[in-house]
C-alpha cells in the first residue's frame, strides 16, 4: 500500500533549484491563463471536486503560494479550508469528522491547509513515536484518501520542502522585510535547529501515505518563481487529468468484494437460519417491554451515558416494522438526547459528495443517540439492486463501510445494526393489512408492491452484506420480525445489554 | 404590532384545569391518529415547515410534552433542536445566527427548546431590564418570525403555564419519586419563590411578541392529561391549517414596498446619476492600485482586524467587472482569512428554505471577510425580473433584507454593498470583446445575451432597490465601472476607508 523509502524524495528540493526571471516570466503567464481555462472547463462539467492538500516544513512558503493560487485562478470557486487545532467539539468526534464536512461539491476546488497529515506529522516529529499509533493514523488517512478519490473526489497531495539552509536564509529575510514580516511565524524558526528530525518525520509520513490514486509531489521551495511555477503546473495536470474509473482490479487500498451468496459459498445464507419461530404472548410483551424500556429510561439519565454517543442502524425488507420499533426505543428517550434520520433519495447537495458524506454529518455528540432508519447500508442493498451504483461501486463499499465502522467505534462511538427479518408471506400479510388499513394506508405505495417483486435479490444482496460487514466492532443483530412484539423486546433487550457493557468498561 | 396586554392571558391555566381520565383516554387515541395522518399528509405535501416553539414557566412540564409529542407522532421526521447558553463561537454571530442554521426543510417538524425567546425572557426576569434592550431584541424576534412565516415555516408558540402553588407541588411530587426525580432541575425550585415576577416577565414578552402570523398560546399545564390533549390539538390545528398566503395589504411586521421608480417618483433615479466620465490611466492607476492594496494588506493583518468580521457584496449588471473587480480585493488578502461565494440558482436543501437561510450559513466570524459575488438582492433584481418570486415576494424583501443587514450590523460585522455600474453601450462593447476573446468566449453565453434585452427592466429594479435598501448602517456605494481601473481603485479605497473607521473607533 505504501511505496518504499525513496532515498532521492528530497534531492532535488534540497539542492534549492530556481528558475531565473526571464523564463519564469512568460511561464507564468501561460499558466495562469492555463490555469482559468481549466478551472472553468471543470466547473461546468462539475463531475468531480479537487482537493489539494498543502504540506511541508515551516517557513516553505505555503501560505504565500496558497495566496498565489488564488490569486492566478478564480478564487470565486476556490475554497481555502484552514485547520487549526481541533476545537472541544471536534475533539468529540473521529478525527476525520471535520475534513468530511467540509469536503467541496463535485466541479469546486478545496485547498486543504493544517490538514489530515498535521496530527501524524507532529507524532512523527515527536521523540520516539509510537508504531502503532502511527500505522493507525497512517491506515486512516489511506482509507479516507482511497474512497474520495474512488467516489469522485481528486486528491493533490504538495510537499513544499527545502535545505535546511534555504529554510533559515528564507525565514530570516522575510523578518526582516517590515512589508513581509507578519508572514513569519515563531514555528518557522524551530525548523533550522530540528531540520534532520523533520526531514525524517517527513520522509516516513510521505512513505507511508503515498499510495495508489493520491501521490505525493514534493515542491522546491527555496526559489520562490519555481515554487509558483512548479504549484501551478502540478495543478494545472491534477485539473486537466482525465477522469479516472479504476477498473475491477484496480482498487488501492480497498479489497472489492466478490459477494458470495450468489456464488453458493458455505457463508451467504443467513436469512435463512432466522428462527422465525420466536413469539410473545400479548402478556410477556407487556411486562418484557415495560422492563427493558425503564432499564433504557435509567441509563440514557445516568451520569455516565452522557460520554457517550450512540449509533443505532435499521434495516430490513419493507414492513419488517423498522419504524414501530424505532418508536418503542424512541419512548424511553428524552427528546433532546435522540436524533432519528430517515434516509431517502440524496439531494443535489449530497449527491455532489462522496456517498458517506451525509452520513458523517449526522454523527451523535457524546451523550447522544442518533437513528439511522435505513442508513449506508443502502449502497449495498437498494443501490446495489436497482442498479443505482456500478458492481464496482457496490463491490468495494463493503470494506469502505467496514473502515467508516470502525473509525466510528475507534473514537468512542457504541454502534449497534439491526437487521429485521421477516418471511415472503408476513411481508405479503402486512401489505394487505395496510391496504386495509385506512390509518395505514398511506404507507402502502405502487413502488412496495414493485420493490416486493425483487424479494429474493434483496435477500441475496443483504446475505452478502452480512457476510462482509458482519464484524467484531460492529457486528449485525438480526433479528426475526415475523412477530413485531418478540422483535421489539429483543432490539431493546440488545441496546440495553450492549449499553450496559460499555458503561461498565 | 404588538398586542395589548392581556389581563386575562393566564386566568384559564393558572384556574389549573384538568381532564378526567375516561375523558383523556378516547380523545387522546383520536388525537394520535389524527396527528400522524396529519404528520404524513405535510410530508408528502412539504410545501411548508412547522416550527413549534416550546417556552413556558420552568416546572411546567415542557420537557415531557416534548417527548410525548415524539411519542404521538412519527418522531423520524421531528427535529427537536435544544439550544443551551451560546457556545462561544455563537456568541460572534449575530444572536439569530443558531436557529437560522438550524430550520428544517419543508415537510418537517422541528421542536425548538431554549428558543430565541430564552434570552428575552431572561432579560425580562431580571431586576429593571433595559427599555431599549428589550425593545431591541422584541423587534428582532418579531421580524424574524415575520419573515419565517411568509416564508414558508409555519410557527406554533405554546408558552406552559400553571399557578404557583400548582407549579410548587409538582415539582416536589416528581422529586419524591426515584422514577422521575430526573426531571426535576434545580431552576424548577425557583419559581415559587420568584413567580410574581416570572409572570409579569411573562406577560411582558408574550404581549411584546404576539404578532402576526406567530400567535402565542397558553397551554395550562398543572394537570398532564389537559396539557397532553391541548397540546396535540394545538398541533393538529398548526397541521391541518391552510397555507396562508398573506394578500397584499395583510403583511404583519413588515412593509410592502411601492417601488418608485416605475411610477416617476423623485427617487429612483440613482443610476442614471452616475458619473461616467471617471477614469484612470495607467500610471495613475497602478500606482493607486497599489497604495490601496497594500494599506488593504496591511489593515487584514493588524491585531485589531482580529475582531472584525466583514462582509462585502457585489452586485451590477452582466459584465460590469464584479469578478475582476473581487479579484483586485482578494490579491491583497491570505486565502485564509476571505472567503468568496458566488451566487447561482439555489440547490434543493436551499430551495427547501427561507431565501436568506442560504446566506446566514456564509456570514463571517471575527477576522474573516465574506465577498457575496452577487447576493440576496437577487430577490429583488434577477428574482422580480425574470419573475422567479411572486410581486408581494420582491415587494416585502427591501424591508426583510434591511432588517437582516441591520442584524448583522448591531452584532459588529462591517457591511459594504457595492453596485459596479455600467452603460447599456460598454456591456455591448464587453460582451463582443468576450466573444472575440478565445480566453474570455466561456464567460458569454445566449443567457446573457437574453438578459441584455431586459437592460431597462434590471436597471428599474436596480434604482428601486437603492431606493429602498441604502440605509444609513449600510449604504449603497454605486461606482462607475465604464473604467474598470477606475472601478478597481475606487472599491478598494472605500473598502480601505471603512475599515479604518471601524478600527478606530
């Protein structure tokens, strides 16, 4: 995944090439009418956004490049995403949380400033990193890079580098320029005396985050015509790059699954070990729901829940009854500590983002439930049977949720899927029922009796995805629905249970 | 606009009626079923959002209605929005700046605690509130539900209400109960003591605010069943309500503006004042553009400009130099501290909103520099001409627009509108230039050449906006840009010169 130590990575950069005035000159004008061209030619076809991540060592020159880059396109429909250190609320969420939300819609451009690399680089930078807490840093940023660039997003990745010697010539003439001064920042003068530690923290991070569809370009920095020119070059190509659909076996850094259900594999076949057997006299229901209900009631009170944020996710065939299940979870919650999310067709804001994008957004704050009624799962299952996303598409979502799950339950985050099962004939019963049904009837459309027709493709489709996401962070409680008092008891009975042990920790 | 004060506004509840229960039990099955059907009618429909604002005595059982409403409805599309003291982010934005953010789409229901009612009531519970501060915050509420209301956000105000001994009791009852303690909060202990006051307070905001289209209503709350029943009614009824479309003369809170400039009134003239004649040479203009760009330069970086968030909007007829013009500001800039947002036909979440949600998303925080490249004045230029709003649309947003600026303004940030004014001639000659220019032939399309035959009407509807919007907290800056160095120089000057008022003050 990453590519080797590249011994001669900074060669070039640290021998502080420049580019004399006579050829930067008209260089640059090409470029930059280069430059606009291209932006506008990827603006109105609006099929993928450009992200470019500006890194390197203090006292490079990022920020004034940054400014140049803005200043030779248009900077109408650019945005410039500045990170500082994360704030306390951001600090409550997966470390990628914030980058998500702020991701540009296809056709925009982002420049990413004190980006994902900024924590990694200061681990590295530190005195005897830790191994493992770098290679999850590391892994994270892979994962993360590998779906956007996947899902319609193109990544630039600059390294702005120089000597050690450039570095401290460069800081020391802007200080003393006043009409330059106020770029100079204090970090920028601790690069000299840390230049070898730097340079190596740099080296390992570039290793380990320079794969498949996101490289890394290391810009010289020393001479400030050739640090433009070579900035504009690099993203007058990432601009100008042809769109780039990987094909089946061309996927770095996710592992596209073969669903296995279709294929009569030993696995595949979960549907159909549920025991649908499983009932509630009207009696058990009443005293079993009053318990777990009251348990759920005292916990989510508890001093303790409120560090806590929780992600519950419902799936099913249509009528499994997700929603009357939902509304006996919902009971025992106070109102300004739940969040149920419906998920339907994307709008245009949504559709012009990676498809987890909407999903990041509706993350829980600690303390918090958010209810996910449908949820991801829908690339795999509806997206997947009406041909909405490509097999390649559907194939590597498997692993891509497999990644968004577990840096969920990494950064504290209690996930609990459900699925809720029922068989052909309950599914057929109900409809009737709710065709009948003038209270219910409204929830019965020509497109349930539609969707009724794909039953078993959907069954195949969920079969796989249980094979495939059904993991020890976020394993799936499937659970027969057949009958709706036995199938609300057990989710309860589940969140419950699962609460209790995370509290107990 | 206000109503009178009621003697009689809380003589029902404070009477503290209740329902016997073989009463409550077969209207509250009823109202149940009612209140879905009329949940799933609205979201089928979504021609309007409802916003139920929850406010009352502390003690009065708000939170358990709230969570008896998720309880009788489908609680997968109700928001409940539970705003606390403002974080300190929100504290620099104007005080309306959180519930904007947080309007649901059409078709939705949001709950709101802690409403924009918190702060006045707070004020008003206080010993001597300041007249003015009252006042200040009354009017601002009053506009903002105003404008909600014609826009398409239904708004439901209940205020709970019992008498003192009635709020006494039951506190001390759900405190007894290991069950329910929970609910009770430490400010739910201080009413008794203090319920003359709170009442009067009570009084005072509820006559202050009880306008319009966004009328107040008291829900007795001493006994659960009662409070339960009228609440759901009070729902049902804001459900089931015909969308009102408020006829010309029926505009509470805001003014219908006449435009003048159609009807040969002494106003409405401002553009053909302009003076034409201004122009730069080169020399002169080089060696101004760079005086103010770099005092410009120099001002974004003080310490004092730390504090101020600015907002700078530019609007004028096709090809009147608005972009090259944005350019000449944003050279002088960090790409870190501005931010541009051209504006172009709204997307679906936009659309699914009041017309300015949009812009509140984008105002600045302290330090940084919002450039609307176009702006909400498109509802009253491209929006009336091309007849995209309704006449009583466009004829209300002069006032809506300056009640807007004027929040923006009293919370500290800069405003400065600019109107890059050209000839009907000079757009002929700039839209053949562009034509000619293989580098420029992207920016002129049949649209624009549509929109030149409507000159005269845009230009109408250009001198009725100054008319109607230069207001003295944020006045019009109309340039000449028959020039465009002179347009250039001439923004930047007054840009420069606004800010140093600012910071010197």
């Amino acid at each position: 995944m990453a590519s080797p130590s590249d011994p001669a990575r900074f060669a070039e950069a640290e021998s502080d090439p420049s580019l004399p005035k006579e050829v930067a000159k008209p260089l640059t004008a090409a470029l930059r009418s280069d430059l606009l061209k291209a932006q506008y030619a990827r603006l109105a076809k609006a099929d993928r956004s450009l992200l470019i991540v500006v890194a390197g060592l203090d006292g490079a020159g990022k920020g004034a490049t940054v400014n140049l880059i803005n200043e030779w396109m248009d900077a109408r429909h650019i945005r410039t995403l500045a990170f500082g250190p994360p704030s306390e609320e951001e600090r409550q969420y997966p470390f990628l949380w914030r980058y998500w939300r702020e991701l540009p819609a296809k056709g925009r451009t982002g420049i990413v400033f004190g980006s994902w690399y900024a924590p990694l680089f200061e681990l590295l930078s530190g005195k005897n990193p830790k191994r493992d807490e770098v290679e999850r840093l590391a892994s994270a940023i892979r994962d993360f890079e590998s779906l956007l660039a996947r899902d319609g997003v193109q990544i630039l990745k600059l390294w702005y580098h120089l000597s050690r010697d450039a570095q401290k010539e460069r800081t020391a003439r802007l200080a003393s320029d006043p009409e330059t001064s106020w770029m100079v920042r204090p970090e920028d003068y601790l690069v000299a005396d840390n230049f070898k530690r730097m340079r190596k923290a740099a080296d390992t991070m570039l290793t380990l985050t320079d794969g498949g569809l996101a490289r890394w370009q290391v810009i010289p920095s020393a001479d400030e015509r050739l640090r433009s020119v070579r900035t504009g070059q690099a993203i007058l190509a990432a601009l100008r790059a042809p769109v780039h659909r990987p094909s089946p076996d061309e996927h770095p850094g996710v592992t596209e699954c073969q669903p296995r259900a279709a294929s009569g594999h030993a696995g595949g076949r979960r549907l159909t070990r549920v025991d649908h057997s499983l009932r509630l006299s009207e009696n058990e229901y009443d005293d079993q729901l009053a318990h777990w209900r009251s348990r759920l009631a005292r916990q989510v009170r508890s001093k303790a829940f409120r560090k806590l944020p929780v992600v519950l996710v419902f799936e099913g065939h249509d009528a499994a009854g997700k929603g009357s299940t939902i509304r006996r979870i919902t009971h025992a919650l106070d109102a300004r500590q739940f969040h149920a999310v419906p998920i339907s067709a994307p709008t245009d804001d949504e559709r012009a983002r990676p498809y987890l994008w909407r999903f990041w957004r509706e993350l829980p704050s600690p303390g918090d439930i958010t209810i996910f009624d449908r949820s991801w799962y829908g690339r795999v299952l509806v997206e997947r049977v009406e041909k909405l996303a490509r097999p390649q598409e559907w194939r590597r979502a498997y692993e891509e949720i497999n990644q968004f799950e577990r840096q969920l339950v990494e950064s504290g985050i209690l996930v609990l899927k459900f699925w809720l099962a029922i068989s052909k004939d309950v599914q057929l019963q109900r409809f009737k029922d709710r065709e009948q049904s003038p209270f219910k009837s409204f929830k019965i459309t020509a497109e349930d009796w539609r969707n009724r027709e794909k039953w078993s493709a959907y069954t195949t489709a969920a079969n796989d995805m249980f094979d495939l996401t059904d993991t020890t962070f976020a394993p799936w409680h499937v659970i027969s629905s057949n009958d709706k008092r036995h199938a609300r008891v057990a989710v309860l009975e589940r969140i419950v249970t699962a609460i209790d042990m995370r509290l107990s920790r």
